[in-house]
C-alpha cells in the first residue's frame, strides 16, 4: 500500500513542551498520509513531556539528547537517527490540518531540484492571518532582513488568499519545515554555531548555492503559536537574531559585496540599539552589543564555512532594496505594495 508514497518522518524537537505536545500531537498523529512515522526529540527536558509521550503515544521514536543543543543542534543530533525520505521538522505549537502532507509531498516530488518546502502558516489565535514566522514563503533584502507574503518586519496580514500560489522562495520557515533527506545531508543539515534563529533561512540560502530551490505550498495549512519557547520580547531572542543574522551575512554573501553589506548592517544595528534605549529596553540594548561582540569573536571561525560558495545561487525571493526604508519611510506595510522589479525573477 506504501510502496508509491516516499517515506516521511514528522519529527518534532521538544523541550520542557509538556503543554504543546498534549494540546497539539493528536492533530499531527492523526495526519492520513499513508508512509508516515514520527520522532519526539528531546533536548534534555527537566519536565515530564517524554513520560507523556511514552505512555499516551507509545509508537513514537523518541531520540534522547544529552544536554539542550538548541534548535539547530538539536535537530541535527535527532536527524542522525531518522530514517526518510522526507523530514518534516514541525515545531511543537504546531496544529496541523486534514491532508496537509499530501500536496506539499506532492510538490516537491514533481520538482527534483526543489530541495525543501514549507505550507501555508497562519496564527493559532489569530486564524484568518498569517503567522509571523513563515506566512506564505519566505524573503530577504539587500542586507539580510527576512520577510513573509504576508508579514513585512511585525506586521502580518489578513489571509485573503492573495498568497495562495505555490511559487520559489528564498527560505522555508523552520517552524514546519519539509526536507528531502538527501538534500539535508549534503547541505550539513543546520549550523549549530546558531543554536536557535535564522538558522533555517542560512540553510535555505546554502542549498541554493548548491543549485537547489525552495518553494511554498498554500493549499497545506498550519496554525501556529509562536513564541512557545522564546517570547519575541526575551533579550535572549534579540541577542541570537541579531548575531545569526550577521553571521548568516558572512557565511553566504559573495566577496564582492559581503564587506559593504555587513558594515551596512552594524550601522543599522546601531540605529536598532538607539530605540530600545530610548524605549528603556536595556536588556535588548545589552543584546545588540552582545550580538556584535560575539560576531567578531567567532569572525574567523565563520569565515572558515564559506567553502560551499561554489559559484551563482538561484536567487527567487531576494529583494534587491532595503525592506526598513520601504516599510517605515515608503509606508508599504503589505507584501504586495512592493514592485515586483525589485525582485530577482
């Protein structure tokens, strides 16, 4: 009965997710898709949710981490163990809806060189917007600020199903994040330097310097949460998406215009720091600095990963202006205000 599905793995990375995994793994466990198993992660949780697993859910693989490796190790050490064809990395705030797999299988089947993919994510309380983290496929600008169809910086729209066509993007949210097996092991699978954040949007950016590309699939549908491990406005947040982003800037920019960019980006930084002080936030002003200084320490060390630049990635989904000025001086709060001859075909 199997023999013509490929064979996928959902694996969810878990930790202290009591909560989540009981409110959220019925909907997922229930998924119909025929070539199915999963695996709970667990990065060295101190709470119960892997005694919850074993005992209402007792046909799940679990994989045991020694100590919390964040996302990004995390989901490496765990993948180790998984045998697929398809990963689904989906995270733990995830509710899942009927037949959800099926076309972005589908999808990525009638498209060898699509290496990965991500549905269509819309907030869990919110249903009729999109969620932050992903919307409707992923973008980035000039110097590194990702956005969504469907949410520019921290606005996020109301999904009308001006987003539903199932296009090349520039990243797959990690948030639930399809994966052909292969292409996750010849790419190196996340960096684990970035332990959580932006680390699915450098190895998206990775893959298409292997020539891969990475799509969308609208008519999948997911309702997430967000924030479930760390709330937007956690100092710890800013601290890691303000390094990994520069890191990221490092790692897959070209020679030619990786110098420019990167100092670019320290002085918007700065501009950044400037508003959470003047808005008291000390902790994230503190994270700025912190974010700097650990990218310079590790700047060598970095460097050292560039060797899979081989030549001209494919580049659907890079915006070739600077998203802040058209978002607060432009006022274009929505995906769809931006020219689309600001973007690379």
């Amino acid at each position: 009965m199997t023999t013509n599905y490929p064979k996928v793995a959902i694996v969810i990375l878990n930790w202290n997710g009591r909560y989540f995994l009981e409110k959220f793994l019925p909907s997922v466990f229930n998924s119909s898709y025929p070539n199915l198993s999963f695996v709970v992660g667990d990065n060295a949780s101190v709470d119960d949710s892997v005694a919850f697993v074993r005992e209402y859910y007792p046909t799940i693989q679990i994989v045991q981490n020694a100590a919390n490796k964040g996302f990004a190790g995390g989901y490496n050490a765990v993948l180790e163990h998984v045998d697929a064809d398809y990963y689904v990395l989906l995270n733990s705030d995830v509710e899942v809806t009927e037949n959800w797999i099926e076309p972005m299988i589908a999808m990525l089947e009638s498209n060898p060189n699509m290496a990965a993919a991500q549905p269509k994510i819309r907030s869990f309380h919110e249903r009729n917007k999109f969620e932050h983290a992903g919307a409707s496929g992923g973008f980035i600008d000039a110097y590194g600020y990702p956005f969504c169809r469907g949410r520019m910086l921290s606005h996020t729209e109301e999904d009308k199903g001006q987003y539903d066509d199932a296009i090349d993007i520039f990243w797959a949210t990690g948030a639930a994040l399809f994966i052909k097996a292969h292409a996750w092991r010849a790419s190196g699978g996340f960096d684990a330097d970035f332990f959580a954040h932006m680390e699915e949007i450098d190895l998206c950016w990775r893959l298409k310097r292997m020539g891969f590309r990475i799509g969308v699939c609208p008519s999948s549908v997911v309702y997430h949460v967000g924030g479930g491990t760390l709330n937007k406005s956690n100092p710890r947040k800013t601290f890691l998406n303000f390094r990994n982003n520069l890191m990221m800037l490092q790692k897959n920019l070209p020679f030619s215009s990786a110098f420019r960019v990167i100092f670019i980006r320290l002085w918007l930084d700065l501009l950044a720091l400037l508003q959470f002080l003047f808005k008291g936030k000390l902790g994230d002003v503190w994270a700025i600095s912190r974010a700097h200084q650990e990218f310079f320490w590790y700047f060598f060390r970095t460097a050292s990963k560039r060797k899979h630049l081989l030549g001209p990635f494919l580049r659907q989904g890079y915006y070739k202006k600077l998203l802040i000025s058209a978002y607060f001086l432009g006022g274009k709060k929505k995906f769809s205000s931006l020219s689309r001859k600001d973007f690379i075909p």
